[in-house]
C-alpha cells in the first residue's frame, strides 16, 4: 500500500480509474432500477412498496460498509502513519452518513404500510440511528481542532471505538425480539429471495459499491489539491 502513499501517483491512477467508475455506476444504477420497477414482480404480502427494499437495502449495506472502511483506514492511520489513511477516512464519512440516512429514511417509508408507523424503537433501526450518529460525530471531530493533526487523531479513535456498532447492527435481528425482518440475502443456506427479486438487489448492491468507489476518487483528489493549496498558503505566509 505504500506505493500509493505518493499523492501524485494516486493522482495519476485516480484519473484513469474514475471515469470508468463513474460509466459502471450509471450503468448497473439503469439495469438496477430498471429491473426494480419493470421486471421483479410485486411480493405477495408486501405488494408494491416492497420496490422500496433495491433502495434501502444496498444503502443499509454500503453504511456499515463505509463505516468499516473508514475504521480501517483510521487504523492505517493511527498504526502505521500512511499519509493517505486519514484522507480516505475523512472522504468516506460524509458518503457513509449520506447513505445511512437513505437507509433510515427509505426505511421508514417502508414502515409506514408495513408497521403502521414510520419509527420505532427496533434495536436494527436503533443500532443504525446510532451509526449515523458516529458519523456525524468523527465529521464534526475533524473540524473541532485548531490542530488538524489533533482532530484526525480525535476522529481516527472514535471511528476504531465505533465499529463495536457494525456487529450490533448486523445480529440485532437475531440477538434481540425485534419487528425488522431477518437476513434473507447472507444466509449459511443461501439466499430465500426468488431469483426475479435477488438479482436487481444485487446489481444495484454492485452499483451502489462502485459509486462510493467513484466518489471516494473524487473526494480523495479534492482533498489533495486542498492539502497542496493549504501548503502553498502558509509557505508564502511564512516566506512573507
């Protein structure tokens, strides 16, 4: 990974390989959906608000995804100073926030023709409002320093003590009496979705991946030419 701690050859494999991130997301997004709501028939109890789930899904996965690689990247980070660690992480905060609040919010929907209200105290919704709230948290530790170095330290620990929530969320359906539903996609025995329904979930679970990836890119340059910027700035203050 250290051949990658240059900025500039990351620069120069981020450029070619973005494009072509941002020409697979659109691509399997127009398959996914057009799947979703042309193709995969309707549930026999859910009816049509089960079109809901090739949203709500895939974005639930990509929050605690986002969140576990921005632990890792903190870890990096922390343990072995690689310059670009912390820039990964501070650029998957805000992308993972965004899609846990989809979750949430697509999961209300959801819960309002199914439970007959739009939030409830389940210990999956709990466990994922309270990932939202972490990333709120590392987002808001990162500016709270004058000492940028301070805040990324700051940031970096509590995304390590964090991820004790990832398998909270992931087991509250089988630890806990709770109204979400189990896992009927990861399952020791396969799958318990018909093949019709399956195969638009996980092409827009692909898609939704590709477009952090994409984003991640963007973000990870963005955030470069600003470091080089800052640099500029204070060596013609301080050259001044």
């Amino acid at each position: 990974m250290h051949r990658f701690a240059n900025p500039t050859r990351f620069l120069k494999i981020a450029g070619y390989v973005q494009p072509w991130m941002a020409a697979v997301t659109l691509a399997l997004f127009a398959t996914g959906l057009y799947m979703a709501f042309f193709t995969a028939p309707p549930d026999y109890q859910q009816g049509e608000s089960v079109r809901i789930m090739y949203v709500h899904v895939p974005a639930a996965w990509m929050g605690m995804f986002c969140y576990a690689a921005m632990a890792i990247a903190s870890a990096v980070a922390l343990i072995w100073k690689h310059p670009l660690a912390d820039v990964a992480a501070k650029a998957t905060a805000p992308v993972g926030a965004a899609f846990t609040f989809l979750a949430l919010a697509t999961g209300s929907l959801w819960g309002k023709p199914m439970w007959g209200t739009w939030w409830v105290w389940d210990a999956r919704l709990t466990s994922m409002l309270i990932l939202l709230f972490l990333y709120i948290g590392y987002m808001a530790l990162q500016g709270a320093f004058d000492d940028r170095a301070r805040g990324a330290k700051a940031s970096a620990v509590l995304a390590l003590v964090g991820a004790v929530n990832l398998p909270i969320i992931k087991f509250s359906v089988d630890w806990w009496n709770t109204l979400h539903q189990p896992a009927s996609v990861i399952k020791m025995d396969g799958p318990s979705i018909h093949p019709d329904m399956l195969w638009p979930l996980l092409i827009m679970a692909v898609g939704f991946k590709t477009y952090y990836m994409w984003v991640l890119l963007v973000r990870i340059r963005q955030e470069i030419t600003a470091n080089k910027v800052r640099i500029l700035r204070l060596k013609q203050v301080h050259g001044g």
